[in-house]
C-alpha cells in the first residue's frame, strides 16, 4: 500500500508535465494552422503574401494559383516541387493542370495576336504541365481533355538526328508546327 502511494506521487508529476506538453504542442500546431489559413485568406482576398518555406501543401498551392491567375507563371512554377514534397499527389495535379491551363491560355493569346513563334514553345510546356498531372492523377479528365486539345495546337513528331552538315543543306521550313486553333468539338 505504502509502495502504491509513493509510485502515485513519483507519476502524479510526471503525467503533469506530460499533460502540459500536450496542451502545449496543441496549442502549437492550432496556432500553425490558423497562420496558414490566414495566409490563404489574404491570397483570396487579392493581397500578395509570401507563403513560409515550411508551409503545408495547401497553403503552397494557394500560392501558386495566387501567381497563376496573375500571368506570373514562371514564378509560379518553382510552387510544383515543394508541393510535390509535402507528398499530396492528388493538390500536385490540380496544380499541374492549372499550371498547364495558364500556359495554354498565353499560348491562345499569342497565337490570336499572330506570334505564332512564341507559342509554340507555351503549347508545349501546357503539354508537360498536363502529363505531369495525369502522372499525379490518372483519373484527371480535364487534363487528359486539355492535353488533347494542346495535342491538337502543335504536335509531337519525333526529330530525327541529323548532322550539322546535313541541316545546312536542308531547305527553311516553309509552314509552321502550329496548324491553327481548333474549334468546336472534335
């Protein structure tokens, strides 16, 4: 009896401080998550903040889409690893695709405004972007559908390897990679 009183007065401490250390880890975390909401709540509200380097993968996302919708598509590129590191596959492909839709979306606009020679390489970056989210997320039909569409813009022939030599003999190309915007369905 005497040894089960003094054991309770060892561990009555003990489960204290543990106690407290839970409440404090709690506390913690719950302020994390409201910082990170924070966060996404300025971004949606049109105010620029920079999101912290060891932000959850949402946060990161919201980010990135904060740039995308804005053309900052080159800044919002470097969000994709990061993303890709907090390991949520199915956020990496939403975010490939939204990524592969603001490159799309510049590419259509350039081709409208006749700069056939600077969408071509936008057509295929949307394309790496759309392959990238299906490799996330097989199940992503809207991406498989926008992949087709860029498809359809400029397609992907294989470059047969040639010499210096022979590509100075050959003839410039005398049309385009780029047959013209689809329109309709297919």
């Amino acid at each position: 009896m005497k040894l089960v009183a003094r054991l309770r007065n060892a561990l009555l401490p003990v489960a204290l401080i543990a106690a407290l250390a839970g409440v404090a880890w709690s506390a913690w975390a719950l302020y994390g998550r409201l910082h990170d909401r924070a966060v996404v709540r300025d971004l949606l509200a049109n105010r620029d903040v920079s999101s912290p380097p060891a932000a959850k993968a949402d946060v990161l996302f919201a980010r990135g889409y904060y740039l995308l919708i804005r053309d900052r598509i080159d800044e919002a590129q470097g969000y994709a690893q990061p993303i890709a590191d907090q390991g949520d596959r199915l956020l990496l492909a939403r975010f490939y695709y939204d990524l592969g839709n603001a490159r799309l979306k510049r590419a259509i606009a350039q081709v409208e405004a006749s700069k056939i020679d600077a969408a071509i390489p936008e057509v295929r970056l949307a394309k790496t972007a759309y392959r990238s989210a299906l490799l996330a997320d097989p199940e992503l039909w809207d991406a498989r559908y926008n992949l087709d569409v860029a498809m359809r813009l400029v397609r992907d022939f294989p470059e047969l390897e040639r010499g210096d030599e022979e590509a100075q003999g050959q003839p410039k190309k005398l049309w385009t990679d780029l047959p013209g915007l689809p329109r309709g369905l297919p």
